[in-house]
C-alpha cells in the first residue's frame, strides 16, 4: 500500500502439553516454547510496530513462588528487545553455570518465562499512543490464584462509554475510559463472580479452605465468564486472555471481523493471528491448522483438554473483513494468496478499456510491495485475454497460415516491467502525520528506460488507494518522468469511503480521498445542500442509542456512479504540472466479492457495518468532519 495504515494488532498463544523435560530431551533446549514464541511473533511483525510484549505462566508453583512472568517493550525493534532482555537474563544463569540451563527445575524455580503457557501480543496503536502502559498483555493482579488474569487482544470496542457505565454500576472505579481496560476489568469481574459462586458452593458443602481453591482451578467456568463478559460487546476482536491458575483462551467476534487460527497435537497447542505463521513455526500443511469460528473461543483448560466453544451466536451473512484479505495479512497463505490474484484478474476489464486494448503499447507493473500478488492476477488475466485474441487470430489464417504472420501472433505478450522501487530506508510509518510529508516524496524511485517517451501508456497496481497522499506527493511525480502518453494506477480494493473502528487506523472521514472526491462533486454539481442535510440527519441521531442509528452518509456518494468518483480522484491527485494523462480505477465491489467470497465483510466500500456500533461511528465521523475536528470518531 502507498498509503500508511496502521496495521492491526498481533496475538500468539502457545501451550506446552508436556513436562518441560520432554522438550529438553527432544529439541535438545529447556527453551522450545519460548523459542517458537519467537518466532510466532517475528512472522507475525508486520502486525506491530508500536510495540510488544510477552507473558508467560508457570503451573504448580509453590506459595511464595513467582508464577507469571511479563515484560513489554516500546523500542524500535521491540521483538528484538525483548527476546534480548530474556535471553541475557538465561546468559547470565549459564555464566554462573551452565549445566543449570539443563535443569529444567531450576529453572522453573528460579528463572523467568520457563512455564507451560505463553502469550505474545504485537501493537499497532490506533490512537497514537506510545507509551509501555498501552502495550499488551495487560495483568489483572490477585493474591488468589485463581483470580489473577493476562490479556492481549487485536480488537477495538465501539460502545466503550456504555461498558464503562456496567463497570461503574457494579461498583468498579476503572483507571481509564479504554477498550483494553474495560474488557481487562469487564472479565476480571465476572472471573470474581465465578470464584465467590463456586467458593461458597463448595463450603456448603463442607470442603476445607485448602480443597476449596484446589477444586476452584479444577472446575472453574471460562465458558460461563466469557458469556457474561462479552454478551454486550459490539466491535471485532480476537481477545486472548490467560489466568494464574493455568486456564486459558482466546475469543473471537460473533462476526469475525478479525482473524484467529489454531493447530493443536499431543505437544502443544498454539493460536496466532494468521495460518500461515502457524504452518511455518511448526512444519504443518494448510490443512493442519484450524480457523477458530467467529462467535467461539478456544478454552484452554489446564489439564490440556482443548475445546472449540460457542460464546456469542455468530452472524451469518460472513461478514469477516475483506480488508484482511486485501492488504493486512501475509501473503503468503494459501487463500490470501489465490484471493489477491484473484483481485488483480478482476480489473482487466477496466483496465483493457482504459488503454483502448492497445496492449502493444502499454507497460504493465506494480507499486510494491504488497500489490505483487494482485499483479500477477492482473498479468495471468490479461495473458487470457491475449490468448483468446490469439486464437481468433489464428483462425482467421485460415489452414495454411505463412509462418511468419503466425509467429507474430504467438509472441504478442503484455509488456511487464518493474518500474517503482521503494527505498526500504525510508520509513513512512510516522505517528504524526504532519511529520511525513518530506519523506513520503522520496520513498519511491523508479528504473528509467522502461517506457517509450510520448507513446506508451503505463499501467501500475496498487492494493488500495485511501488517502493518496503518496500518489500526489510522489509516485505520480516519478511516473511522469519516465514520460509515459497516459498513466493508470489501479486499486485491486474498491474506493474506501468509509471509516473503520474495529481495529485499523482509519476512523476519520476528511482523510479518505473518496470521500473529499464526492463532497467535491456535490459542490461542482450545485448539491452542496445534501452537505448540510447528511449533517442535520446525523445530528438528530447523535444521542440515540446505537441501535437506532442509521449510516446517512451514504447520501454524500448516493448521486454519483463510481466512475464518477474516480475520475473526480484522479482530478484531485494529479500534481499541477504533470505531463501524462491520469486515470484511477478502482475495484468493483461485486469483484471484490468473487475474489473473496468467504470474507465480505465490506463496510469501508459500503458502508455495510457488521454491528450496530459502525454505525454509531460513522454518525460521529461525519459530525467530526462537518464541525471540523480532527479528532477520531471512537
């Protein structure tokens, strides 16, 4: 993507079924699990660049024993600088003497992260913040085992302010009005329940004090806890939790918004954010690793006995994130994979009619590097058209064709080059935004000599155009200089008109390109009043419950087609002074659909919001724009 947008969090869960002397004898280290944690996070860290953090929980330890572990880091390679801060503290153990780091009780003793239950979390702050205090896995501390509780989640909460008011109603005082608090408080609460329920069950029947919190870790209800915790939450999560006594579980939204996946054996049991992280963390095929159904948790209870559980009744119009599917995961599973190039055959239409079908003067490549995938789409489906073209051709020679005029039908091929190079040094994720403009304009060169001055078009992909801010301040700039006839920038996504709150940092409306694309045409067209009728409608709703509240905001792009929009984008981003013609094509939303049609969760594009609470955001977005803050809309 040529934009910068926040990635969405990280998680990874990883269970050790078996004594810690087993992965000693096997693996020759008392540090597997520690290891693949690792490893989990450094495939998972295009999903964090803010920060990490680490937990770990060891199980039987004795009274006075220290049995959870975290450590957190904020520094510009935080994996690095946690792992390093670990490692040296084992260095040091085996400087003193190295046969300790056989011991496994030792270890377990005496040493930090050497449990059987590890959790890592990866952040991408959507709000800004970059303090240690935002980083997961956040502790909800106890002196009773039983109660104490780790989280990490990649989530955001729309109705905070409403699950702060529960909190405040049964007595809680919350430190902060957060997502991350509110569910760490809200679970910690109905965890509290569920241990007085349990206790004074027990001491009716006359259990001692000792055999009572023995049997509470025995028995203790995750299935009953995450039902009452979560039954009122409206936003997309996939919330990983851990507790003292040695449960644990990770919880996915009813609608699937954002990913989970798990593989389990007789030796361990691991949850990560993406399959493919998974696969090569532990040699599996595709088929080994499981999605963790939207709606479910996976209960993790002590005593290793793995279940996949309803929670919260799914939604089942799969509404799982497209967005996902387009930019935000790794490309390199197998679905996410054949999807994306799927994406890229999808605009060959629009992009034949761009060109006039003038395939032998047109240079086709991408914007890297996550739009190389959809390229290749792109290719394959313009190689099938070529090839139907060819065969027509062949045809028409009719039986005896000379061998020259045949050989000039057969080596027609679509003209591809590498034409934008990005330069890895220059990093555009900068929390402030107006911090990046000076670099953005150097992020990409390109490799001169590649197109044909004044005759050929060039046709470059990218997977999604949000702001384009990129486009304006640079790539078209160093496109032009190639002095191509006509440029053609290609979004495999659809025109993001609308705002996210379930984890991705793309809550304001005034930053969508779209969006100032068809507030542009409303004005050019003498509809400058839908402006002021969108706001009096959003304002009437402000205060209503979520429940009620509709997405007027569609009226903004309601009176233009698509093409519309795009051509009014095109407009808006090309620089003063450029040379080339410019035209923008986006993906069709149907397209997009057939390219990805087990995830359709498509509210950027549509406005189409999986729960109640996008609604609510979109109202606030539209409001926030109108009134001119520039402040998020969750």
């Amino acid at each position: 993507m040529s934009d910068a947008i926040k990635h969405e969090c990280g998680i990874a869960l990883l269970r050790l079924k078996k004594p810690l002397s087993f992965y000693l004898d096997k693996y020759g280290t008392a540090f597997y699990g520690l290891n693949k944690l690792h490893l989990l996070m450094e495939k998972q860290h295009n999903r964090g660049q803010d920060g990490a953090g680490v937990a770990n929980i060891k199980f039987d330890m004795e009274p006075g024993e220290r049995y959870i572990s975290r450590y957190r880091s904020i520094d510009s390679k935080p994996i690095q600088d946690i792992f390093d801060y670990i490692n040296n503290r084992f260095r040091q153990i085996g400087e003193d003497d190295p046969s300790k780091l056989k011991d496994v009780d030792y270890l377990k003793k005496n040493a930090g992260f050497t449990g059987e239950l590890f959790l890592g979390h990866l952040r991408y702050g959507t709000f800004g913040r970059n303090s240690i205090e935002s980083c997961h896995p956040f502790l909800r501390q106890n002196n009773w085992l039983t109660r104490n509780l780790v989280v990490a989640g990649n989530f955001n909460l729309t109705n905070v302010d409403e699950l702060f008011d529960v909190l405040l109603n049964i007595g809680q005082h919350p430190k902060e009005k957060s997502d991350t608090v509110t569910v760490l408080e809200k679970i910690g609460h109905f965890l509290d329940v569920e241990n007085d329920e349990l206790f004074h069950q027990l001491n009716a029947l006359g259990y001692s004090n000792a055999d009572i919190y023995k049997r509470i870790a025995e028995t203790i209800n995750v299935e009953k806890i995450l039902k009452r915790a979560s039954e009122d939450w409206d936003g997309g999560y996939a919330m990983a939790g851990l507790f003292g006594h040695g449960d644990a579980f990770v919880l996915r939204d009813p609608s699937g918004i954002r990913p989970a996946f798990w593989y389990e054996d007789d030796e361990v049991c691991v949850v990560a954010s993406e399959r493919p992280v998974i696969q090569t963390a532990f040699n599996l095929k595709y088929e080994q690793v499981r999605e963790l159904a939207p709606g479910h948790a996976l209960i993790i209870k002590k005593n290793g006995e793995t279940t996949e559980t309803l929670i919260n009744e799914p939604d089942d119009r799969s509404l799982k994130c497209s967005f996902e599917r387009i930019y935000f995961s790794r490309g390199n599973d197998k679905e996410i994979y054949e999807e994306r190039k799927e994406l890229g055959r999808q605009v060959v239409k629009q992009v034949l009619d761009s060109i006039d079908f003038d395939l032998d003067n047109s240079v086709f490549s991408f914007i890297p590097n996550t739009a190389e995938v959809a390229f290749y789409g792109m290719i394959k489906g313009l190689e099938d058209h070529l090839n139907d073209k060819k065969y027509q051709q062949i045809l028409s020679l009719g039986s005896n064709p000379e061998p020259e005029a045949l050989k000039e039908i057969i080596y027609q091929r679509a003209r591809i080059e590498k034409i934008a190079i990005k330069d890895a040094k220059l990093r555009t994720f900068i929390t402030q935004d107006d911090s990046r403009d000076d670099l953005v304009a150097h992020v990409y060169d390109i490799t001169y000599g590649s197109v044909i001055r004044g005759k050929d078009n060039l046709v470059v992909i990218d997977d999604s155009i949000v702001r384009g801010t990129t486009l304006k301040q640079s790539i078209l700039r160093i496109l032009d200089r190639l002095n191509p006839k006509k440029i053609v920038v290609v979004s495999s996504a659809p025109q993001i008109r609308y705002p996210d709150c379930y984890g991705i940092d793309m809550a304001k409306l005034g930053d969508f390109i779209a969006f100032e694309a068809a507030v542009q045409l409303l004005k050019d067209t003498g509809r400058s009043h839908i402006i002021e009728e969108v706001y009096a409608k959003c304002k009437e709703q402000e205060n209503l419950p979520k429940e009620q509240i509709k997405n007027y905001v569609k009226e903004i792009y309601a009176p233009f087609s698509d093409d519309d929009v795009s051509r009014k984008i095109a407009e808006l981003l090309t620089p003063a002074g450029l040379n080339a013609e410019v035209e923008i094509i986006y993906q069709r939303v149907e397209n997009l659909h057939l390219s990805c049609p087990n995830n359709l969760g498509d509210w950027y594009f549509t406005g189409e919001y999986p729960t109640p609470g996008g609604n609510k955001v979109v109202n606030k977005a539209f409001i926030n724009w109108k009134e001119g803050k520039n402040e998020r809309a969750y």
